[in-house]
C-alpha cells in the first residue's frame, strides 16, 4: 500500500477558494436561469418553483463534476 502524504495547506486553501467562487457562480446563475425561464414563459408559481429547484440541483451536479476535475488536477496530497 503506498504511503499517503501530508496535506499541503496552499494546495487545500485554493481548493476551498475554488468550490466557494465557482459554486455560488454556477448554482446561482442556473437558479437565475430557472427563474427567468419561469417568468419568461409565464408558468404558475409552483412549476416555476420546481423549475428553479430542478436547474438549482443541476449546477450543484455541475459544481460536483468541476470540484472533481480540480481536486485531479491539483491534489491535496504532496
């Protein structure tokens, strides 16, 4: 079994800077876009809820695939 390394602070630091900027962008701009897509097309208010709660869930889906790719391309890890 390969020995683990310890965990580089500046590594970790940039992580959580990352997943706090790109998170509230990519959750906040499809929560956005559900609400539009709700008031654009006039739809009542519980579809436009769901609406928004359903293109909410899919920018943490994609904050959840970004935080991947990051944490592969830069490791906490030495």
């Amino acid at each position: 079994m390969a020995a683990r390394g310890a965990i580089n602070l500046v590594r970790l630091s940039t992580i959580i800077a990352v997943s706090i900027l790109v998170g509230t962008e990519v959750v906040g701009a499809s929560w956005a876009a559900g609400w539009a897509i709700g008031g654009i097309m006039q739809l009542p208010h519980t579809f436009s809820r769901a609406l928004e709660v359903i293109f909410g869930l899919s920018g943490f889906v994609l904050l959840y695939f970004f935080m991947r790719t990051a944490l592969r391309h830069e490791p906490i890890r030495d």
